[in-house]
C-alpha cells in the first residue's frame, strides 16, 4: 500500500511539476481571491487583520476545489482512469497516493496565502507554531475529503459546478477549526486556546481518511 | 403495427399496501387537523411568550422529523444499501424519497423557526448552533439531491447517492459539535432535556406529543407516496427503451415486408 502511495503521488507531483498548474494558475487565484476580500471589507486595516484568519481559510477552501478539479482532470484524458484500475494498484494506495499529492500542493498554497494575509492584511501573528499545526491537520482533510468526492464526480459531465456543492459543506468544520486557530494563534493565546478545535481537526481527518481507505476501491469500480 | 406504450404493465401495488397508505393518509390528516384545533383553540397561550407558544405544537416536531428520522433513515438505508449482502434497490429508492420529503420539512423547520425567532429574539436568522447545524444538513441533503439527478445508469447513480450520504452522514456530527462550540443561543431541548422529565403541563404537553404523532404520520405518509412515485420512475425510465426498441423492430419487420412485396 505505501510503495503504491509513493508511485501515485510522485506521479502526480510529476505532472504538477512539469504543467505547473497549481503554481501558475491555482496560486495566482488565491492572491486575486485575497485582494478582492481587501476590496470587499475596505481599505480599513483593523477590520482586514480581524477577518485574516476566515479569509486565509476561505481562499484555501476555494484552490482546494481547483486542485482537486485539477487532480481528476488528469486522470480522465486517454482512459487514465481504467489505466489505473486496470494497474493492480492497491485502491488504498491510490487513494493515499492521490491525496498525498493534492495535500502536497496544498501546503505550499497555504504558505503563500499566509504570506499574503500577513503581508496585506497586516495579520500579527503571535504563535506560529499553533498556524502551522492548524494548516498542516486541516490539508489532510481537504485533500481526503477532495479525494473521494474527486472520485465520486469523476465520470459525471457536470463535475465542475457539482463538486463545489458537494464538497465545501462537507469541509465546514475545517473551516471553523481552522480560523478559531488562527485568532488563538493571533490573539497570542496558549495551546489550550486552540485545543479543542485541533481535536476536532484531529477527529476529521482520521474519520476521512479512514472512510477513503475502505471506500475508495468500491467509488472507483462505480465512477 | 404501432406498439402500444404499455409494452409492460407497471409494477403493481398490493391492495394491502395501497389500504395501509390510504389508512395512514387519512390517519395524518386527522391527527394534524386536531393538532392546529388543540394548537389554536383549546390550549391556553403560555405566561412569557403569549400566543407564540403556540407554535412549539409544530416546530420540534416537524424539526425531529427533518433532522433525525429523515436523515437517519437515509444513512441506515444508504448504508444498506452498500453493504453488499442486503443491496437492493429498495433501499436506494427509501434513502432517495426520505432526504427528498426530509428536505422539505427542513426547510419548514427554518420557516417556523424564523417566525418564532423574529419576535423571541429580534431576528429572523442567528447564527446559533443548531440553526447552522440544520442549514448545513439542507445544504448536505441539496447536494445529494442534486447529484441524483444527474443522469446515470440506475445502478451507478444508486452507488453514487449511498456514499454521498455515508460521507455526509459522518460530517454531520463533526459539524454539531464545531458549530455547538462556535455558538449558543438556542433554547435548550424543552422534552427530551437530560433527566426526561417534561417542564411544560397538561393540555399543552400532550397537544405538543400529538404534534409531534400527526408530523411524523405525515411524513410517513408522504414517504411512502414519494417511494411509490420513484418504482414509477424507474419503470418508465426501463420502459421507455423497451418501447423505443420495440418501434426500430417494428420499422425493421415493416422494411422487410415491403422487400418481399
């Protein structure tokens, strides 16, 4: 299982590498996203450091439905779907595999957007070390959760508008967990601050990741 | 020859079945008609909230319906559904028609909420705990519902529903508690609160426990009648390829005849 996650993933980080999507169109969309939330609250400083942490999570949100967009596309031109299928790859291997990789893309859009909330919403950051926690248990469950509802929509013709609807509800969790973090993390506040909230990123991410492991084979034979 | 369309009668009711849905239908209709009669006539208006107590006859339970029995029924039938050993497509078909009737008394949930809230709490909408756990459990059963319309085979669009509500069915408890502790306004549960002992009395508990029978009739009632409705469904939808099918043969055997002529 885990050689089929290494094979997987590097295939995928492989082809990022060399289209740079992510990098030269996922990215550049986050920074366009927070530039229009500054147009949307105002030139005000004070209230764009208040909303920093929903609008960095928010904007998340939103490339991770491109990414995961991204990481479907790739398998769905020249039959690479059946190709998988028909490889003997370990499903839970794929799907690790396939998370890994959008989980991978995932960390770097954050960091970027975590740049841009400090450097243009004047965001002070008090615990660094509590943001990078938030971010790195959060990616594991978008990019799972991104995963499965990837496959689920994989052979449906209306994927694009669809899997935004499905998935972004299903990720609102991340999304409170995520920006409570961060204004613990902001207001300078301990761990415990911010405790319950990492268990309930915790909770999401074994519950998804363990829901892709068992169900992922079964999606891919009815995608 | 023209084929006629019913080149297959659809799937017939038992009587029984057709007699138990008429019994249950009338049974619902009674019980709500006495419930708004109890509700608005009978009981008297509560010391704090006045005439607005009166709407606690239909609030929780057409709350309970929506985000309890709908949406247990529709995980426990899709998880059935999945499981390999009972999968039939009785249970697709009672996952399908509970969300599809569960959305609606959700969305009656919201209505009757709000009209309770503007007066109670100055606003129509707050972003208390459980007015964001449902309005996120619509949003879930809308998505599901939206993915079930997409055309598919039966077979397929049945796997696809079953694990769309399994993974929406594991969020819902992890969005309770991340809103439970985002926010609190809503008051607490008044009959089923820990020690089970009801704090309101007399005509007003049992016209409240009858509320929440007729409710619960009425959405058996229209699950039933929605279930029935998706048998209809698939049959045309199989039955319309056997009648185009029928027709490209009968043109075949016409073109044939003519040759011979």
């Amino acid at each position: 299982m885990w050689r089929d996650t290494v094979l997987v993933a590097g295939k995928d980080l492989r082809i990022e590498a060399r289209s740079k999507v992510a990098l030269s169109q996922v990215a550049p969309f986050g920074i366009v996203a927070l530039v229009l939330f500054a147009f949307a609250l105002g030139p005000d400083r004070g209230l764009m450091a208040k909303g920093a942490p929903g609008l960095f999570w928010v904007a998340v949100l939103f490339c991770t439905v491109l990414a995961v967009q991204r990481s479907v596309s790739v398998e769905s031109a020249d039959g690479a779907r059946d190709g998988l299928r028909l490889s003997g790859l370990d499903p839970a291997g794929l799907f690790l595999g396939k998370s890994a990789a959008v989980a991978a893309q995932l960390v770097v859009l954050e960091a970027v957007l975590a740049g841009g909330v400090i450097l243009l919403y004047g965001a002070k950051v008090e615990v660094p070390w509590l943001i990078v926690v938030s971010c790195l248990l959060g990616t594991v469950g978008l990019a799972a959760t991104g995963t499965l509802y990837g496959a689920l929509s994989a052979g449906i013709r209306v994927r694009e508008t669809l899997l935004p609807f499905l998935l972004l509800p299903i990720a609102a969790p991340v999304l409170l967990a995520g920006t409570r973090i961060w204004q613990a993390a902001m207001a300078g506040g301990t761990a415990s601050d911010g405790s319950p909230w990492l268990r309930l990123l915790v909770v999401f991410d074994a519950v998804y990741v363990a829901l892709g492991i068992v169900v992922y084979g079964p999606i891919q034979e009815s995608a | 020859m023209i084929p006629s369309r019913n080149v297959h009668a659809p799937p017939a009711q038992s009587p029984r079945a057709r007699w138990a849905v008429g019994i249950i239908g009338i049974t619902a209709v009674a019980a709500t008609a006495l419930t708004v009669w109890l509700g608005l006539w009978v009981t008297p208006p509560d010391q704090s909230q006045g005439d607005l107590v009166r709407l606690v006859y239909i609030h929780p339970g057409v709350a309970w319906v929506a985000l309890y029995l709908a949406f247990a029924l529709a995980a426990v039938s899709s998880l059935l559904f999945l499981w390999t050993r009972t999968r039939s497509m009785f249970w697709d078909r009672l996952a399908a028609a509970s969300v599809e009737v569960g959305v609606v008394f959700n969305v009656c949930t919201l209505i009757s909420g709000s009209i309770w809230g503007k007066p109670t709490w100055g606003v129509w909408w707050a972003w208390d705990a459980r007015l964001t756990s449902t309005a996120v459990l619509l949003v879930l059963f809308l998505g599901y519902l939206a993915l079930r319309r997409v055309p598919a085979e039966p077979d397929v669009r049945a796997k696809r529903s079953a694990f769309v509500a399994l993974f929406a069915a594991v969020d819902i408890p992890i969005v309770h508690f991340s809103v439970l502790w985002w926010r609190t306004l809503h008051q607490g549960a008044t009959v089923l609160n820990p020690n089970l002992s009801p704090t309101i009395h007399g005509s007003m508990a049992w016209t409240l426990l009858l509320g929440f029978v007729a409710v619960t009739l009425v959405f058996v009632w229209m699950l039933l009648v929605r279930y029935r409705i998706g048998v209809l469904e698939d049959y045309l939808g199989t039955g319309e390829l056997d009648v185009a099918l029928r027709e490209r043969q009968a043109e075949g055997a016409v073109t044939d005849e003519e040759e011979a002529a």
